[in-house]
C-alpha cells in the first residue's frame, strides 16, 4: 500500500474512470471519532490500470488518498488490486456498492459531483490556485498582527486605535484565526493517516502526539478578541510569526495528551448576551440558506432521476433496435452465402464457357490450317509450276472469317485507285475477333511509356491481306495503354503497298485477361501463317531496337 499524504483528490478524465465503489454509511475512525466515508476507484492510464482508495473526513474538510502497490506481493494484476482494496476498507467497516457508469459524459459528471476526492486535472489545478491564493491572503492579513505588536493589546489600546486600523486588527484577528483552524485540522489529518496506517498494518495506534516531535516551543501570547468578533477557538498549538503564521508538521511542538488538550471550544456565553441574539439570528438565516439549498439539490436530485429513466427507456428501445437490426444482419449473412455459392457455381459457368470457346477456336485455326495445305495441293497439282515462278498464295481467314485473295501477278500500284482495300474499307464480317482499323497508318502512341509490350516477328512469310496482292509481311503485336486502358495491336508491314495493316480487337479488352487471351489468339494465327515471334526487351536503352518500328511509331 502506498501513501499519497501529499495529495488531496486523484486526478483523471471522467472517460479514464473504469469502476467506482462508495460506501453509503459513515464509520467513526481516530480517538475523536470522525465520521468517514470511503471509496475505491479503477483509473486506466497510460502504464495500466491502477487502484486507488479514498477515505474523506468531511467534518475537518480532508481526504485521505492510498493507492494499491501493484508491485506488492500476491497484488499484481488489475482484479486483484481492486479486490485487495475492498477487503481493506471492509476491514475498517466500510460497506461498499458498485456505482453504475455507463452514462453519458454529462450524466457521468452528475453521479460523480458529490465525490469531492476525484476530480479533472483542469478543477484540480484550478482549486489548488483559490486554496493557496486564500491561504497566502490569510497569512498576509495575520502578518499584521506581528507587524504593529498586537499579538497581546488590552482593551484601553484598542479604544485609541482609529476606526480604520480598528477594522484591519479584526480582520488581522479574522485571519489569523481561519489559520488556526486550517493548522488544526492538518494535525486530525496528520494523526487520522497515522491511525489508519497502523489498522491496515495490523499496528496498535498510537496515542495523540506520540508522532509529533518532542521538542518544546516557547508559546506566543494569543491576540485579544476583537469587538463584534467571535472570539477565537483555544488552542495549544503555537502561533505563527508574521512573516510565516503556519508551520508544517515537522515543526510543531509536541502537544499535550489529549485529555489536557481538548478539541477547541467556545467560551460559555453569558445568557441574555445581545451578541447571542445577533449570533442566533445569522444562524437562523444560515439555516434558512441551507434548507432552500437543500431543496434545490433535491429538485436537481430528481431531475436526475427522471433524465436516469429517460435514458433508460431510451437505452431499451436501443437495444430492442439492436435486436432487430441483429435479426435482420442474420438473414442478410445468410443470403450472402447462397449469393457466394451462386457466384462460385457462375465463375465455374465461365469457365467452362471459355474451355468450350477455346476449343472452338482451335479447332478452327486447326480447320483454316488444313484448308490451307488442301489449297496448296491443289494449286500445285493444278498448275504444275515451280514455286519460284509462281508462289503459293497462303489463304488466312485472321479470324476475320473472310478469304483472302491474293495475286502475285498483279503489279504494285502507285496510286490507289478506286477498288484499293483501304479505300473500300470493307467491314469484318460477323462473328470476327479482329478487324482492320483503316484510320490508322501509323501507331497512335505520342510516348514510348505508353508502350507495354511489342512481339516481333522473326521471319517474313508471304500472304494475301484484306484484298492486297501476296507479298512477303513481317508481322508485330504490340500491346499499349489507350484511353486509360489497354489495347492489342496486330501489325502487318506491306513492304509492296508501302504501307502498315493494323488490326484492333472488335471488342475491346476491359482487363488484363481479355488482353492475355487476345495476346495468345493473335499469336496463334501467326503460327498458322508460318510466323513466329519473341518478345523484344525494348526499354533497356530507352529506344526503339529497328528502323521499321522507329517508322511505325512515327509520332514519338
């Protein structure tokens, strides 16, 4: 157990407050029987949750504050902290019960306003600044006394005085008395904590002043009761100087035993005193104060009560939309799992479909590739020539589900005359995976960074292109980013029309995917053609590797 005598209230934030025990009687504790109540608090903070343990003296206006070593044996984890400090202060005869916090920060602060000893770091540091700025007042007032050698004036003196330094002594006197008061009670507190430590310790207390030390101070003589004052509580304890009227604990005498040395009192008054009747009166009013603020407190008390209930059915309609919204998230889980088992059942759907589309279009390229060696059969057994004089004319459907016709005969032209593919520009029939763009002469790649990939053809191979004559073509696929997205190329370079062929995807590809199964289709039908490629690595010098390309992408 670790002692806090230094410290008046434990500050936290409200939200940092994780459990409250109160107790809800008061327990007579010390020789002179202060009535007590007790609290244990759950603070979280940053090195972990901590116990502390609070025990108020609410007749000398003091707080005795302990926190829970977590460092002691058998104490270390949080649970058992806490449970450690409810078993103390049942020990010492405190009945403690649970508060509940789950509130509201607002509601929060009002179960917790009657709790003096826990408060923010914000009121803490502010109450601490009144308390010391009234003390120093105080001692500044009382200096006065000491100032003007008034610590024992008769009543001849004073009648001499001004009315003006009349009133300064009583307020000097005021002063000097409130310090008195504030000395006294430090000692209760003082002696209070040494009592308590000895019970939790299993220590006999000790006897009024055997703490104190046992040196002797010679007493100064006590200032006379000023007029219209109430005279000052006795007192054994010795009066500060002027520049310093309290001192500390350490430097106290030693009082006397407590049965010399009673708690102060009032003289006795005499009967009939005007000063009684006076007295009486500003009692009555102060009762009469404290009975409307005990009303007030009381109409704030049920207030809080109703805001309390209010919550509550708040809270419970709450939780009942909980329930239902609960209820509601079940079913729709439910039907996520049939729609994720719907999708798995599509996705496997696809994929058959794209199984069954590519055996479909092998067998067509396998189709196309037999057609062709059937024609070249026929045309040798036909014509009887040799292929130096007369060239098969390779025939290619490209996908496009069109023959192409080719005449090795027929002269290159230099101007192109009215029946020219590219001048008829003959749509791609129906059901083509390619098509010729003949809007493009050239790739429309103003940067090289636009470029992602370029396959190269090999070796040149002879063929009939989209009405052109048969002619030896180099071939390139290039895959390049377009409109924010991808898109696949397939050139043919007409070394006889001077001229490039470029070929784009009916369909435009929306992913990666569809740009990989397009790359291996075009790849494909220049394997049918008798066309091989690889991959150039063209980025490696930041330049196009051939003059061909350079003049194909004549616009970087």
């Amino acid at each position: 157990m670790l002692e806090f005598k230094d410290v008046t209230c434990i500050e936290t934030e409200l939200e940092d407050i994780n459990r409250v025990y109160r107790s809800d009687a008061p327990v007579r504790l010390g020789p002179d029987k202060l009535p007590c109540t007790a609290a244990t608090f759950v603070v979280k903070r940053k090195t972990g949750m901590e116990t502390y343990i609070a025990i108020l003296a609410r007749d000398i206006k003091r707080s005795l504050i302990y926190r829970v070593d977590p460092q002691a044996r058998g104490v270390g984890d949080p649970s058992t902290q806490l449970k450690h400090g409810l078993d103390l202060l049942k020990g010492l005869g405190f009945e403690l019960n649970a508060l509940n916090l789950k509130y509201g920060s607002a509601m929060l602060e009002v179960v917790l306003q009657d709790i003096t000893v826990i408060t923010t770091p914000a009121k803490a540091k502010k109450s601490n600044m009144e308390r010391s700025a009234t003390l120093s007042a105080w001692e500044n007032q009382a200096a006065y006394l000491e100032e003007h050698n008034l610590l024992d004036v008769d009543d001849s003196r004073l009648a001499k005085m001004a009315q003006d330094d009349r009133n300064r002594y009583n307020t000097a006197v005021a002063a000097y008395q409130k310090l008195e008061v504030e000395d006294h009670y430090d000692e209760q507190r003082e002696f209070l904590f040494e009592h308590i430590d000895a019970l939790l310790h299993g220590r006999t207390p000790p006897k009024p002043g055997s703490f104190i030390q046992e040196t002797e101070v010679k007493q100064p003589t006590k200032p006379p009761e000023p007029k219209n004052v109430e005279p000052a509580p006795k007192k054994d304890a010795p009066k500060a100087p002027a520049s310093q009227p309290r001192k500390s604990v350490e430097e106290k005498p030693k009082p006397k035993p407590r049965e010399e040395a009673p708690a102060p009192k009032e003289p006795a008054k005499v009967i009939g005193d005007p000063k009684d009747k006076q007295r009486i009166k500003e009692l009555d009013e102060q009762l009469q104060e404290f009975e409307e603020q005990l009303g007030e407190l009381k109409e704030r008390l049920n207030d809080s009560e109703e805001q309390v209930s209010e919550l509550e059915a708040t809270n419970s309609a709450q939780e009942k939309a909980l329930k239902k919204a609960k209820t509601e998230l079940d079913a729709f889980e439910e039907q996520k799992e049939r729609i994720e088992e719907l999708e798995i059942e599509l996705e496997a759907a696809h994929s058959e479909a794209d199984k069954s589309e590519r055996e479909i279009r092998s067998l067509k390229s396998d189709n196309a590739k037999y057609r062709r060696k059937i024609e070249d059969l026929e045309d040798r057994q036909t014509h009887a020539v040799q292929y130096d004089e007369a060239p098969a004319r390779p025939r290619s459907r490209l996908n496009t589900g069109r023959l192409l016709v080719s005449s090795s005969k027929s002269p290159a032209r230099s101007e192109p005359s009215p029946n020219a593919p590219h001048v008829l520009r003959k749509p791609p029939p129906a059901g083509a995976t390619f098509g010729v763009d003949w809007d493009l002469e050239y790739m429309p790649c103003t940067s090289l960074d636009q470029v992602v990939e370029i396959h190269q053809s090999i070796c040149n191979a002879q063929l009939t292109l989209e009405g052109y004559t048969t002619q030896y073509c180099s071939a390139h696929i290039i895959i390049a980013n377009e409109n924010g997205g991808r898109q696949l190329f397939m050139v043919f370079n007409l070394t006889q029309e001077r001229r490039f062929l470029i070929y784009k995807p009916i369909k435009k590809p929306t992913s990666n995917t569809d740009i990989g199964r397009l790359l291996k289709e075009a790849q494909k039908f220049l394997q049918v053609c008798g066309i091989e490629t690889e991959k150039l690595n063209f980025k490696q010098n930041n330049e196009l590797p051939s003059d061909e390309l350079k003049k194909l992408f004549t616009e970087i």
